[in-house]
C-alpha cells in the first residue's frame, strides 16, 4: 500500500463524549477502486469512525486526508462538496416527493435565465431527465414513473433510488450504512448487484454491514474494528467468516502482522 495513495485515510483519530471513548486512536484507509467493508460488534465504534470521516462528527483529535491533502469537515455537507455520498440506513428520503425531487433535494437545478436567477424557479424537466438516465444506468427502470412519489416504491427500489443518487454526484467515495439492513433476499440481491456495479464505474464504497454472507461477496478488505481502535485488516480470501467474527469479538487474535494493516 506504500506506493498507493488512499482515497481517504484516518490518522490517530479519537472522539470522545464525556468519559466514553468511542474512537481510541484509530486508523483507516480507503484505497482507490476498491469495497472497504468495516464491521465490528455493537458499540465497537465502526459507524463512529466512519462518521467522523464524511463530516457527521468532528474528532477531538488526529487528522484525515483525502488523497493525501488534510481536510477538516464541520459537517457533511462540506463532504459532499468535496465528492464525498452517503447511503444512510434510513435512506434519508422524503416519502412524499418524487424520485426526481429526491435526487436532487438540497441541489435543485434551476432554470437558465431570469427565470431562474430572479424567479428562482426549477428546471423540473432536467431534474427528470438526469435522474431517468441515472437511475436507467443501474439497471432501476423498474418504477412507473420518475415523478411517483418514493412512499409508493418498495423496499428495494428506494434503497436503490438512495444509491443512484449516490453514485450520480460522489466523485470520491462513497459510504453505505448496513444498505440491506431492512431488505428480503431477492432485493438485498439487487442492492449487492448495485453496489458492484458502483465499484465497477470506479467509485470506491465503504460498506458498514453486520451481514458477513453479503461482507464477504462484495469485499475487497474487510476493516475489523473492536473496542474503538482498527483491530487489523483482512483480505476475505484468507480467511473465513468464523475468523472474522472471532476476531471481531475478540475470541481470536489477528496474527502480529495484520495488526498494523
């Protein structure tokens, strides 16, 4: 990894809350093109460090890059400028509105001229346009219509609007909080097709999953993460799921080598 440059990377990062530690010095690397799976028991703090990475949370100390420049982020929207998507785990859809308004909530298009800069008023048919053929792109043309209001979707086709939205505006990474949490089998199938197909167009994923069936399928490097620190990294072709989730646990230790991975 010495000649590679991460996508991003945590240094030493802590974030504490009072007495409680929930980041202990940690670190993380995202290299380019690849799925980062990160798991971890319960309270580990696997969706703490990842938070402090997009912006959600603001670590009391350490420092975060991306590709190699330090960044600060306040917030996630500061990340999201920078290129940086998140597919939360309770989407973060508006029930209510389109797919189209969906996609673009907080990034509306506004029609060119004075219609726009002085009416400020949306350019509702490029909105349509673009989500079309974004959503057409993943294989997601399965809905009625782009103007149907998400509440009428099932379960899968928003997970998938979440995740094209994503993949429409991430330049850099993005990050997928347990996206087949809530899901059947044959929708969770569709949300791993889509998440390799996001990979595929170049976009690296950081994927928080408790699924190891679903970890282990579409992971790259599988970051195990225990008691608020990176307990080590593991290639998923040398080791089982078993070994994971002792190691995960803490029932099994990594070997010496992996420890600094």
């Amino acid at each position: 990894m010495s000649d590679v440059t991460p996508v991003v990377q945590g240094r030493n990062l802590v974030k504490r809350y009072g007495h409680v530690t929930a980041i202990d010095n940690s670190d993380f690397e995202l290299l380019p093109g690849e799925i980062l799976a990160v798991i971890g028991d319960n309270g580990a703090g696997k969706s703490s460090i990842v938070k402090a990475i997009c912006g959600a949370t603001v670590p009391d100390a350490g420092e975060i890059l991306i590709e190699g420049e330090p960044v600060h982020f306040t917030s996630p929207i500061e990340a999201r400028e920078r290129g940086i998507e998140i597919v939360y785990q309770t989407l973060a859809l508006s029930p209510a509105l389109s797919i189209a308004d969906n996609m673009f909530m907080g990034r509306e298009i506004r029609k060119k001229g004075w219609m726009g800069d002085w009416l400020k008023m949306l350019d509702k048919k490029e909105m349509e346009r673009f989500a079309r053929e974004k959503l057409t792109e993943l294989g997601l043309m399965t809905v009625q219509s782009i103007t149907q209001p998400v509440e009428t979707l099932s379960g899968g086709q928003r997970q998938g609007v979440a995740v094209a939205r994503a993949a429409a505006f991430a330049t850099k990474f993005i990050i997928m909080d347990e996206p087949t949490a809530a899901l059947g089998v044959k929708e969770s199938r569709r949300v791993l097709e889509l998440i390799l197909d996001v990979k595929s167009r170049g976009i690296p994923i950081i994927l928080i999953s408790h699924n190891m069936p679903h970890v282990f399928e579409v992971a790259d490097r599988i970051h195990i993460h225990r008691l608020g620190r990176r307990l080590c990294t593991i290639n998923p072709n040398d080791y089982s799921m078993s070994d994971a989730v002792a190691m995960m646990t803490g029932a099994m230790e990594p070997p010496d080598d992996l420890r600094a991975a």
